[in-house]
C-alpha cells in the first residue's frame, strides 16, 4: 500500500491534521488503533474541550475546532459555536462526536483504516520510509510521502529514533494518569449547594482516612456529556509511565476499582445519586503525558507565563501550566510545579503549604497568548515526520498546558497544512515556510 500524507492517531490532533491536508487536496490516511475517532474525548471521555478561550469576545483556537464544533451541534452533541467560545470550557456528548468527527473527516475524502496500531517504522536518514501496523489481518507495510504522528505518545517518532524526552528533568517521572467516568441517574435538583458541601466534607474525610483516593472533591460536571441526569467526573490519580504495558494494566485496574467504590459511597450518601448508575467507563485509562519530541525548539514554561510570541507561530495557546502530582498524590495539590526530588513526602504539602500557587499566577497574561512555532513540531533530523497534539517538543512545564485538546486541534491543523506544502513542493517538513502555514491558516479560520 502506497499514500501521500499518513496521519498516525485519530484524536484532537490527528483529527485536524487529517482534515486539514485533506481539505488542499492530499490523498491522506488517518490509521487508528480503535474503532472510532476522538482519542482523548472519546476513548477516555475527558471533556470538556479545553484552551480554545482567550476572553468572551475572541477564541483562541477557531479552523477545525469550529467546524467540528458547528457539526457536532447540528447533530444535537454540543451548542453553538457562537456560545460555546465564549465559556471557558465546551462541553459535548462524547457519543456523538464520535460520529459528528468522522463525517467531518469522511466528507473531506480522508481514507481511515480503524482497529490498526502501528508498531513500527523503517527510517533512513531521518527519512520514513514505511511503517507497520497490526491489526485483525496480520502485519501490513504501509509506504507515504509525509507521515503525522498524532499518537499521544510520540510512538512513531519513537520507532523512528528521534531523540525525545519524558516527564519530570531530575527523575523522569510523567504527570499522573487518570480515567474520567460518567454517572447517570442523578437528580440534578438535589444537588443544592449544602448537598455538595456536606459531600465534599464526607468525601474530604474518607479520603483522609485513606479510603477513597480521590483529588477531587467536587459532584462531577458536564464535561463529555450535555445529557440531563448524567455527570462525568475526573476524580482519581494513578501514579505510572503510560508507555509502560504493566503499568497501564495496574492503573486501568485500580482506577476502575476506585470508581466502583467512589460511586457506591455518593449512591449510598449523597441525596439525589439513590438511583444513581455507572453510565459509561473508558475504554482507555487517561494519560496525561509520555514522550515528548526533541524538535527544532523546546517551548518552556517561561514561554507560556511570559505570552511570548514567535515569528513562525502556528497555534495558540492559552491554557494554565496545569501539572498533576507525578507521585499520584491525592491531597489538594493541583498546582505541582515545585520541583520534589523525594518520594517520601510531598515539598509542597510539608514545607510549602503557603506557596502553592494560583491558576493566575501560572497563566499568559490577561486576555493574552502565547505562540506555538512550526519548529517544536519538527523532531531534530527528520525530513518527513511532523508531530502534533500533546507530543510536540515542550518541557514538562509547557506540556502540561499545551496537551488541552483545543490547542492539540490547533497544533494538528497546522501539521496537516504543513504536510500539505511539503508534500506538495516536494521539500523536506524543515524546509517548509511557516510563512505560508499561516497563509493557508488564515483562509481554513485558524488562529496562529
Ligand atoms: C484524566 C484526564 C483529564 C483531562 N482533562 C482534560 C480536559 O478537561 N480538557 C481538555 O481539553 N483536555 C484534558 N485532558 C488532556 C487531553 O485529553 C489530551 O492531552 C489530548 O486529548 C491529547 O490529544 P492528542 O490528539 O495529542 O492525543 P490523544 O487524545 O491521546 O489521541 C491519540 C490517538 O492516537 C491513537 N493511537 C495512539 N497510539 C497509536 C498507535 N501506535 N497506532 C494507532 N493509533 C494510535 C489513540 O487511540 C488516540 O485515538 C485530560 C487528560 C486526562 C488524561
């Protein structure tokens, strides 16, 4: 098998990536390891969308996330775009969009090849070749022109041997997993404010006690689903490397343990869960972060705290350096960006309790921005291998803000396009100017 573009992962990056060098006129094929598309969204349900906000009056990311945003509310999973950009969050019936995406993708002529993982990759001088999948018919070999690994997890660029770097700069350890779950059933008009303080204190003491492992104290929200009566809910952390086969197996075991006991406390406690049930469980345990590419620049922390601006910018971002205890800590710290260099207990909580810092304090500034360049896009040799969504070349600290799927949609538009005019100039993915991503940008409604 032969192709033009190979878009390698079908979530919030791979989506728009496919989407957009499709739209120019590529021959593309989106491979993706399940039967549906969405990733993060749908195979771990995690919502709702975030870091497409700059204020009210503007968005931060528009192009794809639009144009997915506008189908999926024509087909009744999500509100209007003109409304849903204005909040800080869009929520969305994960279900739908599961088939609102793929219509999206369909209508462009994107080829998608489901229930495939690729496991391989032949790569000369910086020069994919072809790559491998497994899937139900065996091992195939698949050739292209230009791939896009939108995997997550830098898997391709990883096959490939470019250099790339994982959690934490002193011991290597990646932000805490977690999965994302929906309860249904709930009597939302219970929920008054005394209702979930009471639960939020009863919740506090069991997990003081060491009986619920829970972050979170709050009733859930509407995240990946707009349904009356159903919540989804982001309440536990799973302390492990999501490239670690074993440790992906423990976490998806104890999560749900967790879930079953955290859902049995609210149905049995809390008024207006009595008829309560388990809607939806993950296919997938949420990982937050693995592998990042070692590009043509690392964007840091200091980058998104200071709002800085690149010539060759091709995304927005906007979201707080949102860092989830690596050691899978429990207690309220949210914030982790001091660095602890010791498992045994928790620098923040034992010495620093008045330091822990604000969302402002690890924002861009007021109504601001910081850019995305091409070059962290790019892994350092290759010639036809561009990254997008939450393994670009970032620092701990950066990723933790890029990885929000508005900013992957925004990261993997631009791959796409990017692709596009390599593919199409016959030129290396390094030699593309940034300059005429913009152009084409600009005409697809992105935002850079
Ligand atoms: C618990 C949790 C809560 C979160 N909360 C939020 C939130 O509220 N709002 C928000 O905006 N973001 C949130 N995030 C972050 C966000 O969901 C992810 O960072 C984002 O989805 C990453 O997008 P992506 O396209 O880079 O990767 P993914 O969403 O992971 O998509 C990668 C896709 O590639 C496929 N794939 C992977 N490897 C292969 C392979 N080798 N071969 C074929 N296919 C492959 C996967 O099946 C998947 O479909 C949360 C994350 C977690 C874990």
């Amino acid at each position: 098998m032969e192709k033009d573009i190979i878009v390698m992962g079908g979530g919030p990056a791979g989506m728009a990536a496919a989407w957009a060098c499709a739209k120019l006129g590529a021959k593309v094929l989106l491979i993706e390891r399940y039967g549906f598309l969405g990733g993060m969204a749908t195979a771990g349900l995690v919502g709702s969308i975030l870091g497409h906000y700059l204020n009210e009056e503007e968005p931060a990311v528009s192009g794809f996330l639009k144009f997915l945003i506008e189908k999926t509310n024509k087909m009744e999973g999500c509100e209007k775009w003109e409304n849903a950009f204005k909040k800080y969050g869009i929520s969305f019936d994960s279900e739908i969009l599961k088939i609102s995406s793929e219509k999206l993708l369909l209508e462009e002529k994107v080829e998608i090849l489901y229930h495939s993982f690729v496991c391989d990759s032949l790569c000369i001088d910086g020069e994919i070749k072809e790559i491998e999948i497994a899937n139900k018919s065996g091992k195939m070999k698949i050739k292209g022109k230009i791939f896009i690994d939108a995997t997550g997890d830098a898997d391709i660029a990883y096959f490939s041997k470019f250099e790339y770097t994982k959690g934490r700069p002193f011991d290597g350890k990646t932000q805490s997993m977690g999965s994302m779950f929906k309860i249904a059933g709930i009597d939302e008009a219970k929920l008054t404010e005394e209702v979930i303080k009471e639960a939020g204190n009863l919740l506090k003491r069991l997990r003081e006690k060491g009986e619920l492992k829970i972050y979170n104290i709050g009733l859930g929200g509407k995240g990946s689903t707009i349904r009356k009566g159903e919540r989804s809910f982001n309440v536990m952390r799973f302390s492990g490397d999501g490239t670690d086969i074993f440790d992906l197996t423990n976490g998806e075991i104890e999560i749900r343990k967790q879930i079953y006991k955290y859902w049995k406390t609210l149905k049995e406690n809390v008024p207006g869960f009595e008829n309560s049930y388990i809607s939806q469980l993950p296919p997938n345990i949420g990982v937050r972060e693995t592998r990042q590419i070692k590009g043509l620049y690392i964007l840091t922390g200091e980058d998104i705290l200071k709002g800085k601006k690149q010539e060759d910018s091709i995304a927005r971002g906007t979201y707080w350096i949102d860092i989830h205890c690596p050691l899978g800590r429990t207690k309220n710290v949210h914030l982790c960006i001091k660095e602890c260099k010791t498992e045994e207990y928790c620098l923040i909580l034992d010495k620093h309790k008045d330091y822990l810092p604000s969302q402002d304090s690890l924002r861009p500034p007021k109504n601001d921005w910081f850019s995305i360049p091409y070059r962290c896009l790019i892994p350092i040799g290759s010639k036809n291998l561009l990254v997008a969504g939450r393994c670009i070349s970032a620092d701990h600290k950066a990723m933790s803000s890029i990885r929000v799927m508005a900013t992957c949609i925004a990261t993997g538009h631009s791959a796409g396009i990017g692709a596009y005019i390599a593919l199409d100039k016959n030129i290396s993915v390094d030699k593309v100017n940034p300059k005429e991503i913009q152009k084409i940008l600009e005409k697809q409604e992105g935002l850079y």
